[in-house]
C-alpha cells in the first residue's frame, strides 16, 4: 500500500497531539514551503521530491493554500483559538477617491467584490496582507463619492487585519517614492503599482498617444486582466490614468486588443462634439467585444451587442482598410491543431464578416502598411504575431499574400507581444511600436515593463525586403551630458570610459573592425561583445548574426536600469536584453581583444530619468 494514507494518519495524530498541548500563543508546526519536507520522513511513493508550488501540471486547480507551497495539508499550526475561514464584509462611506488595499506577496489569495447600491460594482483576487503589507494597491472609487460601499472578501482567516487595514486617500499610496525604486525603469514605462503585460490599443489621437496595457492592479503577479491606460505627448513621458477598462464580471477578464479613431461615427457611438475611439478587445467569457469613448479615451462603454465575433481565439487588432472603406480584424483564430490570423471585414464595427485565414501565427496579431525604402508611392503589408517575426506581402483588404518570410525580427530575451500605432497624423507617417518587455521586478511594488517605442522602417537589402528597428527620435529629450571621441584606437588595456559611471546611456558608436579578435562593450558588468571571425554580436546569452559594413560595424546602445537595448547597422539587427543589474559595476567600458579596433566614432550621452 502507498504510504499516502499512513502520512495522512501521521499528520492527524500530529494535529491532535499539538491540540491537546497548552500555548498562549499559535505555534506553527509545518508550513510545507521549503524545497523539502524538512523533518517529515516521506514513505512509499505517494509524495514527489518536496511540496508541490501550487497545481501541478494535468491537475485540477488547487486553491486556498497558503503561501505558495503544499502537501496534501497545508499550514498545520497548533493554537488555543479555533482558526476558520470565513466570508468577512466591512462597509465604508465613501468620501475619497481612492482605497488603499494591502498586499502581501504569497499570502493566501481571497476573492474580494465591491458593493454599492446592492450592485457588485468590482470584483477581483487580491493576495491581501493579514498584518504587515509589501506594498498597498489602490482602487479608483471616485465614481462612489458619498455613496456606501461594502467591502466582501471571501475564505478570509478570524485573525486577519487586512479588511480593517483598508484605508481611504486622496493620493495613491506612496506617490511621492514612485519611480525612484532601486528596480524601476527610467525610461521605460511600468505601472505605477502592479502587473502588466501586453500593451493594448495603441492610438494617437488629438496629440496623445495612448497606451492601454494588460494590467493587474491588486497585485504583482498575472491576474485580474483589466485594461491600464497612460498616455504621452512625446512617447517618452508618460502619464498613468485610471483603468479604462473593468472586466465585464469576475471570470470575464479583459484581454489584448487594439484600439481605432471612428472618425467618420461608422458605428453610431458619437453622443457629442468629441470623436470616438473605439476598443476591440478579448472578453474571456464572452468572445471578441467592442467598447466605445466620448471623452477622448478615458473612460469606455461596453456596446450591448457584444460579442462582435465569437470563436476559438483571440487579441484582435483592428486597422481601417482606406481602399475598401471597410474595417478589417486581424484575430488570432485557433483551429487545432493548426493556429493562425484569421481575417474579418466590417463597415460599422459591429456586425464582422470572417472573410480569410493564415496559418503560422500564435496570439496577438499584427497588420500594417509600410512604404518600402521610404517611397511613399510604393508599399508593402507586413504581419506578425507576439514573438515578432513577421512575412511581407500584399493584401487586398480581405486577404493577406505572403511574398517573403517568416523573417526574424529580434534577438533578444524579453520582446513579445508588440503592436505599432493606429492614426498616426499623415505629418508624421512613422510606423511606431511598443512591446512588452518582459523583465520581472522582485521585491518591487510593480512587475514587468514595456520596452522603448522603436521606429519601424521596410528597406531593401541583398537578402530581400527586411524591417529594421530604430528608437524614437524623441528620446533625446533625455540627453545629458555628451562625451565624444573619433578615431579612439582600442587595444587591450585600460578604457576610455572608465570614468564615465551611471545606469541611464544612450551610447553611438562606429567600429573599424581591423584585427581585433572581438570588441565592444561593458555595461553594468554586462558584456556586450563582437566576435569579428564569427560575425556574431552578443549580450549575454543572446545572439544575432552581423555582417560589418565596408569593414565598419554601426552600434546604438539604450541603457535603462532593468534592459539594454542593442540596435546594429542601423537597426537591422534588433536586440532588446532585460537583465537586472542595479548592484552592477557602474563605469563604462570599450574594449577589444585579440588585435586593435578602432572606434571611428564614439558617443556616450548620460540620460536624464523620464520620471522627474
């Protein structure tokens, strides 16, 4: 027999052991959250090597542990008080506009809902701080001013202060030591507090650029979906909003989509004097829906109709086809065991004809025209999904004709799920893009950021049309201090850099190969190195093919505290790297081994944080 059940028995006549003994104060006997079963003898193959981290794999899922490790039995504590988890409410009148809600990281994950006026108005999980918090999460309450809302959460210990540790204010909490963390991006923007992913609905419009994300707002880790909402005038100063967009109910989450300007009211939405902007977004329980704004993008109503289009998929990302005077909905559309994009028209947003499909493709899905070498009189259509390698073709507002690709797009460690900007003003007529860096921030009160906004250009070369990734002209703006040379012969030895110290660069430079063996760069202790006999440029563990130019190799280098972002030859060679390196060896180094290189050209540019 497995020595399942006579571990059970054990632990039983453990626990009945414990209960008889007398202390004035809970004792805890096993939490189960090490690696291993510490002093507890594991028999029979009834156990795995330590605690299990939560559901595992082909599982049913486990819920309500505590912390974040489990046997069979979890947190057998000994105590003179009988502990219960119990549905616990507390109501508050509302008179500011925010709740501060305390968090504590691994802590037992209840299920929370806002009521007012007998009508649950929010409802989310919360990993809600019994005693001590890790940081506080605030929820945006204005639209409840004088009203009186009631606070549930669900499976809450006796011996818990979280619900009375709810607090009002009228700032969110801990703003003025925001974005100064020791883990907090300069130049990249994150949410001031929680999760997120995906960005979501990318759009300029009236002078703003709008950038809705996949975002948590009651925690560090995925959950929650909502839609997060900051907007720029100049893609590198960042403003956060309130949320723009709550789930429909608990389960129903809000995911990727894309966001259009309904300049001519094709959908009927307009109720004043300001254009809508229109969200295509994933409901989980309902299929692919569509919410409207009159206030330019801050606040969405969810059309009655929805779902739009109902099928296996989602994150649509909806364009407006010119030629065609129609709309088009590019969907990641899953037919197993095949996955893909599949394409729909419309003329109002709400009534979709599925009109083509394409194989190859995996979640958040991405349509563009590109003027190739940057004739505006000749174009291409370029597609992608969330790793970013994309194909070139045509498209004729229905279906999309490969003519080259699958081609790589980055090489580096943290890119996914990027999408490039609706409306852009024809002044303008850059394609500009944002992915989700995917770089995790432990021990800070927010997780995870979006990368730098890059140009994106189509342009010819030997092997064919090919897109290449530059960073927005705008992040100039944060230039300090310049340092400069030309023709810096570099040897092995002591480097010209070496006094230059900080973790926000902007660094150009022009490399003559010469005999060098390999060149480059250390930053924050990470290398960043050209190996000239392999032509291959790495950082880390990531690497990508290049070829010099006339013997000359071209390098932009961003540096934010959490990322290096690499761009070679003038973008073709795209290499985003998150590595967290804030205890890094702050001076710079230039370097070459194995020969002499010669920098023709060498520029290093302090930055200035976009958060002051």
């Amino acid at each position: 027999m497995p020595s399942l059940e006579m571990a059970v028995l054990g632990i039983l006549a453990l626990i009945l052991l414990a209960a008889a003994a007398h202390a004035a104060d809970a004792i805890r006997i096993a939490d189960f959250e090490g690696k291993d079963y510490g002093d507890w003898k594991v028999e029979g193959d009834g156990f795995g090597p330590g605690p299990a981290q939560g559901t595992l794999p082909g599982q049913m899922k486990v819920e309500g542990f505590e912390g974040k490790g489990l046997v069979n039995v979890d947190q057998i504590v000994q105590s003179d008080q009988k502990r219960a988890l119990l549905p616990a409410q507390r109501e508050i009148a509302i008179e500011h506009p925010y709740l501060h809600l305390p968090v504590k990281n691994g802590a037992r994950l209840c299920r929370m809902r806002f009521v007012v006026d007998d009508r649950t108005v929010r409802e989310f999980v919360i990993e809600l701080a019994d005693a001590e918090p890790d940081f506080r999460v605030s929820s945006d309450v204005s639209a409840f001013k004088g009203k009186r809302l009631t606070v549930h959460v669900d499976g809450l210990p006796t011996e818990s202060k979280g619900l009375a540790a709810i607090v009002q204010a009228d700032a969110v909490p801990g703003a003025d030591g925001m974005y100064k963390e020791k883990l907090r991006p300069q130049f990249h923007f994150s949410p001031r507090i929680g999760w997120n992913n995906d960005p979501n609905g990318l759009v300029y419009h009236e002078g703003e650029y709008h950038l809705y994300f996949q975002h948590n707002p009651y925690g560090w880790k995925w959950n929650n979906m909502h839609w997060g909402h900051a907007v720029s005038t100049d893609l590198v100063h960042w403003k956060e909003l309130p949320v723009a967009i709550y789930p429909h109910q608990f389960g129903d989450w809000v995911f990727s989509g894309s966001a259009v300007v309904d300049q001519e009211n094709t959908a009927g939405f307009k109720t004043g004097g300001e254009v809508v902007i229109v969200a295509a977004f994933t409901s989980t329980g309902r299929g692919e829906c569509i919410a409207y704004s009159n206030d330019r993008g801050r606040t969405f109503t969810d059309y009655e109709g929805n779902p739009v289009v109902k099928h296996s998929g989602r994150d649509p990302k909806v364009i407006w086809y010119a030629p065609g005077k129609h709309w088009v909905m590019a969907v990641f559309d899953q037919k197993e065991p095949s996955r893909g994009i599949a394409f729909y028209t419309s003329a109002d947003l709400k009534q979709w004809t599925f009109q083509s499909r394409i194989d190859g493709y995996f979640e958040c899905p991405e349509i563009f025209e590109i003027p190739v070498d940057g004739a505006k009189g000749r174009t291409k259509w370029v597609v992608y999904a969330a790793d970013g390698d994309y194909a070139v073709g045509t498209f004729d507002g229905k279906a999309f004709t490969a003519e080259s690709g699958k081609h790589k797009f980055n090489y580096g460690n943290c890119f996914y799920a990027s999408q490039t900007f609706n409306n852009m003003p024809p002044e303008d007529g850059r394609r500009i893009q944002i992915a989700w860096g995917r770089i995790a921030t432990p021990g800070m009160p927010f997780n995870q950021c979006m990368l730098l906004p890059t140009e994106l250009t189509l342009r010819t070369t030997e092997e064919g049309l090919r897109l290449f990734a530059e960073p927005v002209r705008e992040i100039e703006k944060l230039h300090g201090k310049r340092h400069a040379w030309r023709n810096l012969a570099l040897k092995k030895g002591a480097s010209p850099l070496a006094d230059i110290t900080g973790d926000l660069f902007d660094i150009r430079a022009e490399f003559e190969v010469g005999d060098a063996a390999q060149f480059g760069f250390t930053i924050l202790d990470t290398p960043v190195t050209y190996d000239a006999k392999a032509q291959e440029l790495a950082c880390g563990k990531c690497k990508a093919p290049l070829k010099p130019e006339a013997g000359k190799l071209r390098l932009r280098i961003l540096v934010d505290r959490t990322s290096i972002e690499i761009f070679a030859a003038g973008g073709r060679v795209y290499m985003p790297v998150g590595c967290i390196h804030p205890e890094g060896h702050r001076a710079l180094g230039v370097f070459a081994r194995g020969g002499e290189a010669k920098a023709v050209s060498l520029e290093v540019y302090e930055l200035k944080s976009a958060w002051e």
